[in-house]
C-alpha cells in the first residue's frame, strides 16, 4: 500500500475521533502520532513517548476499534511505537500487538459476519501484574482456583464490587491465563452492553442461531458487569438458556456486576439463583498499602520509580477507585515527562488539586484579573479590543487559563473577555497549548500565574 493511502486510513480514524474527543483530549493523545506502517490488517502508529504509547494502548484503544469497526476499515489490529525525535527517549522494543484474537472458533462459526468486538480480552491484564492485597485477596485466590482447573469448581464464579476496583482486571486475567497454557481454549470475554447489542443485531438480521451458537460454544465466557442485564427479559431469557447449556457441559463462566445478584433490579428469579450457584465474592476497595503497591508497580511498568511521599499523597487522594487513580497517576507522569522533570511533592499536589478541588473557589475574573497584574497591564486594555502584542498575549494566556482551569466553553471564554466570537478564544487556547510546550517564558508564565492563582 502507498504511504498516501496508508496515511488516509490512519486519517480517517483520527478525524473521526476528532469530533468524539475534547479538544485536549485529542491534541494531547492524537495529534502527534502518524503511521509507521500498514499491512492489510495491521496498522503499526508512531507516537512520541511512551505516556502517549500508554494512554493510547489503556484508554483509547476501544474508540480506536469501534471507530475501525464504524468506519467498515480491515484494520484488526493497532500497534503503538514510540517514535524517538528526541534524543532523551529510549528506543522502546515495540511490543507483540494487542491481538486480541476473536477465538478462530466464534469466527468460524459465525460464519460471514464475523462479530470483531467480542471475545476481546486485553493481554495486559494478568495475574502478574495485579497487585493482592486486602479488598481483593479473596477474589484473586478464586481466580486462580478457576484458572487452574476451570469448569469444576466454583461455577459459575461471580465477583462484585464498586467501580474501578480490579474486577475486569482480575476475570480477563483467569482468561488470558488459560490461554497461555491453552490457546486453543475458547475463551469470550464480553461485557454484557456487547452481549445485549449482539443480540438485538442477531434478531435484526434473523441470525438468533448463529448468536446462540456463538455463545453455547465457549469453552469459558466471561460476562463483565452483568447488572446491565437488568430490565432486559429478551436477553435474560437467552442468557438463561446459554447459562444451561454451559454449566450441564461443565464449561466455566465467569460474572462481575456493581452489586450482588440480589441486589440487581430486574433480575429474573431464575437467573438471580443460578448466579449464586457457583461461588460469588465481595470485592472491598484495596487499602492504602494495596493502593501504595499499586501505584508503585504501574510507575514501575513505565520504568519510574517514585518517592514515598508522592506514592502516598496519591493513595490518599484516590481512596477507591483505582482506573482514577491510575488515571492521575499517568497524568502526572506525562506532565513531567513533557517538561523533563523527575515526579515530586510539589507536581503531583498541584495537578491533582487542579483537577480534584481546585475550580470551587475560582471565578473567571479571578483568572482574568491575575493574567492582567502578571503582565502588568490595565485589565481595561486585556478586555479592550486593542491588537497590540503586549496585550494579545495576556488576552490569550488569559483564554487559555479558562479553558484548562475552569472548562469553560469557547462562547463562554470569549464572553468574559468582552468578545462577540468565540473562534478567536479556540485559536488563544490552540496557541498557547502548543506554544507553551515549546516556550520556557510562556510556559513559566502560565505556571507561576497559575501558582498564584492557586496561593
Ligand atoms: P472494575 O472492572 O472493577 O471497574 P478494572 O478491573 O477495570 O475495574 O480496574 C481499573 C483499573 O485499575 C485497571 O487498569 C486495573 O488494571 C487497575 N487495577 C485495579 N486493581 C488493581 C490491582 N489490584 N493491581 C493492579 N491494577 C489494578
Ligand atoms: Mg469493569
């Protein structure tokens, strides 16, 4: 394939995510990658370090596939490559791709309409790399118990818990062991969202018996956050009838929901009690030493290692949910990686504060005031229409801050600086993004007015 029609492919995806994403969400994850390379089903993506590597790979590569699969693009896989333009990275052995193989025998099966988005499990999560502690111990041990001899103990096994805690981690975890030591074993893993959207297309386009058939083959189905069963008899009935046929054929199934069984509104009776037949585990919230653990081996994996202290304000700030904060955690480890700092105290508080508490006590004349004494101008001058350049730059810092600080919308932004049209506040805050990246004044000024801000 040409580079130009390789590029367009890539082209296509981005802009498509583009109009999903934020604005900085988009620059700061999408706009500097490229493609490398392009086999007929592969896409091998630039990037430039390996924050942007990882967010990519945790965070976005569903938009990613779904936008493949929108876009009716051959794509299967998606490989990100750290492309090193500075000479500070490390060259990064590129990993295996991400495959997450539909089991060739659903595909098979499901003969020309292949369902590209299930069976999908994430190789990174694995038992190596959870960390065990309190909240969880319990959960990982029956994990382990049904990895090592699925389908005979513990059937199904059921975990439930709050958010972000480790529970997709820990079943996709029971599927990728299985498949490390067969992998010939057909595993489907599919959050039950999928499995009730499989099932509506399968009824659509009147191929009930192919989805069926799909599911009833598994060897181990792994069902993820099943509370969305609720409400849905259609698909509770099916479900019921691919439960039966599994559990008399001793295949194994794993379940996670937000709550109990008993707790699942609408959850036919039938259904409720065969959940409950297996084995069903309360996963707690891992504590502070499990969270502290945590943090440090995700540090680790990107080959950083953190000061107690920074650990520990971390662990604090984010008592349950673990996808936040690991979600801080890169956040900050990409701030300091961009600038060339080593993680410390001082960072990782203000970060964190600016996206946990810090807007409540800040207005937008505050920031707009402060942007004005920084640079010593009237703000008379910052909110006139004067083009002078030592007042267009206050006047953009200043547009920028209320985007970053406050999140509010570009009409919003120009409003406050006593402007008619908001395309100008969307060029302020693209300039300054980018340029301060580049401009030690620029970026220096942004945070010392921020620090003021803040005081
Ligand atoms: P849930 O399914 O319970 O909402 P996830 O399994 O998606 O939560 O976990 C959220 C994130 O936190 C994932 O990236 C997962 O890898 C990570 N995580 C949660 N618990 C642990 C743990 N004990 N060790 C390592 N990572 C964890
Ligand atoms: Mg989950």
């Amino acid at each position: 394939m040409s580079v130009v029609q390789e590029d367009r492919v890539w082209q296509t995806i981005l802009g498509d995510i583009e109009i999903t994403l934020s604005r900085a969400n988009y620059l700061t994850w999408f706009k500097n990658t490229r493609v490398v390379k392009q086999t007929d089903t592969e896409l091998v993506v630039g990037v430039p370090n390996i924050f942007i590597k990882n967010q990519l790979e945790v965070k976005y590569s569903q938009l990613i596939q779904d936008t493949i699969h929108k876009n009716g693009l051959p794509i299967e896989t998606v490989v990100f490559k750290i492309q090193t333009t500075n000479r500070r990275d490390e060259p990064e052995p590129v990993p295996p791709p991400q495959a997450n193989p539909l089991p060739s025998k659903a595909s098979e099966k499901s003969g020309a309409s292949p369902a590209p988005l299930i069976g999908g499990l994430n190789d990174k999560y694995t038992f190596e790399n959870f960390i065990v502690g309190a909240g969880n111990e319990l959960a990982y041990a029956a994990c382990q118990a049904v990895a090592a001899e699925p389908g005979t103990k513990y059937n199904p096994l059921f975990l439930y818990g709050g958010v972000g805690i480790g529970k997709t981690h820990l079943i996709q975890a029971v599927g990728n062991a299985l498949l490390a030591v067969n992998p010939k074993t057909l595993v489907i893993y599919i959050t039950s969202e999928q499995f009730v959207k499989d099932f509506v297309d399968a009824l659509r386009s009147k191929r009930a018996s192919d989805f069926a058939g799909r599911y009833r083959a598994a060897d181990v189905l792994i069902v993820d956050d099943v509370q969305f069963f609720a409400g849905k008899e259609k698909v509770q009935e099916e479900f019921f009838h691919t439960f039966n046929t599994l559990r008399q054929a001793d295949k194994q199934m794993i379940l996670s929901s937000d709550k109990p069984p008993k707790d699942i509104p609408t959850l036919e009776e039938r259904l409720r009690s065969r959940f409950v037949w297996g084995m069903s585990i309360d996963m707690q919230n891992p504590d502070f030493e499990t969270r502290c653990a945590i943090i440090q081996s995700k540090a680790a994996e990107q080959d950083i290692s953190l000061d107690t202290d920074v650990v520990e304000f971390l662990a604090t700030q984010f008592q349950s949910n673990i996808r936040e904060l690991e979600g801080a955690l890169n956040q900050m480890l990409a701030f300091c990686e961009l600038r060339g700092l080593a993680p410390n105290l001082a960072i990782v508080s203000g970060l964190i504060g600016s996206s946990v508490g810090r807007p409540k006590h800040l207005s937008a004349r505050q920031i707009v005031e402060r942007c004005a004494k920084y640079y010593q101008i009237s703000l008379e001058d910052l909110l006139s229409p004067k083009r002078d350049k030592d007042i267009v730059l206050p006047r953009q810092v200043a547009m920028y801050l209320l985007r970053s600080e406050l999140h509010l919308s570009f009409p919003k932004i120009a409003h406050e600086l006593g402007r008619k049209d908001h395309t100008t506040a969307i060029h302020s805050v693209e300039k300054i993004t980018k340029e301060s990246e580049f401009d030690p004044t620029l970026r220096t000024a942004v945070n010392d007015i921020k620090d003021k801000l803040y005081a």
